[in-house]
C-alpha cells in the first residue's frame, strides 16, 4: 500500500507540473495596461508570441504597419493633386484652343493673360466615376488599416504602443516631408511642386 500510495502522489506530482507549464505557455491577454512580451497574443490564439524573437518581429512589423499607413496618406495626397493637375491642363487648353479661334489673336491673347489667374484659381470639380473609385479604393485601404492598428493598440501593450508612435513620427517624418507653402491651387495639401514637377 504504501507503494501504491507513493505512485499516485508522484502521478498527481506530475499532473500538478503539466498543468503549470500548460498554464505557463497560454495566452496572456490584457485589456490594462501591460507590458507582457513571452505568450503574448494578439487578435486570436494563432497570434501567440513565444521567443523574444517573435516578439521583436512583432515590434518592427507594428512600426513598418504605421509608416504604410503614412505612405498610404502621401499617396491619397499625391493622387489628387494629380487629378487637379490634369484637370487644369485640360481647361487651359481649352482656353487656348477658344482664343486661337478667335479673329482677334492679339485681344485674344490679351484676355488669356488677363484671365490667367482666374483660370488657375476655379479648378473646382467633381472627378469622374473611375477617379473616384481609385480614390475610394485608396481610401478604403487607408481605413482597414488604420482599423487594423487600433485593434492592435486596444491590447494596451506598453511595447506596441511605443512602436506605434516611432512608426508614426518615422512615417510622417520620411513621407510628408514636402515644401511647406500657401494652401494654392495646384495642391490642396500644401505642399508646392518644384520645376520639376517632383515633390522636394
């Protein structure tokens, strides 16, 4: 009997320890604020974090996630700006093309030169159906992005939430560095084209 007593105390002995590192390697999920790296899991079990290495990887994929953000932003603004662009090309044209019509060539082009600034200034317009839907799509990925993020932060990670803030100051800092100038015509974000027609 005291045989048999000894094994099942070592059996229970054993239970005890697999139930511990079980326990050990589970998901820890938060909604305080944390700063837990090993076992860690984000959005579902599958996202369990187990090395300081994953871990790591997380952190750089949380800060390149934030600067496509950033990217994503720039290239919204980039589109745009060439949609007015292109629209104001098109009714300079024009312009040109009613004044080359015309009998009178000197008044002509005189009232071009005149009208100028006002041609430049009523770009105003509504984009066509395929525009707006690339723009649509643009902003569509900006959002599920962004959503995807705020997901993320609602884990109350210390270490995600830092990482969240270096993506957005690298992000903002390389992709809206831009020349600052009056809110004019050509761009509706502020940012003036050099003579090359690049961003500087």
């Amino acid at each position: 009997m005291p045989t048999s007593t000894s094994g099942a105390e070592a059996m229970g002995g054993m239970g005890q320890m697999g139930d511990t590192s079980m326990e050990d390697s589970s998901c820890r999920v938060s909604m305080l604020w944390n700063w837990e790296t090993i076992n860690a899991c984000f959005l579902s079990d599958s996202w369990h974090i187990k090395s300081n290495g994953g871990f790591a990887g997380l952190c750089i994929g949380v800060v390149l996630l934030v600067m496509l953000l950033e990217l994503l932003r720039r290239v919204t603004q980039i589109y745009d700006q060439h949609l007015i662009h292109q629209h104001r090309k098109t009714k300079d044209a024009l312009a040109a093309t009613a004044v080359n019509s015309s009998s009178d060539t000197a008044n002509g082009a005189l009232i071009v030169k005149e009208n100028a600034p006002v041609l430049n200034s009523a770009v105003s317009f509504r984009p066509h159906v395929w525009q707006q839907a690339i723009r649509a799509f643009l902003h569509t990925l900006h959002f599920a992005l962004a959503y995807w993020i705020m997901l993320i932060a609602m884990y109350y990670n210390g270490y995600i939430i830092i990482c969240i803030i270096v993506g957005a100051f690298i992000g903002f800092f390389t992709f809206q560095w831009g020349r600052i100038g009056p809110r004019d015509d050509e761009s509706n974000t502020g940012m003036e084209r050099d003579g090359a027609g690049c961003h500087g």
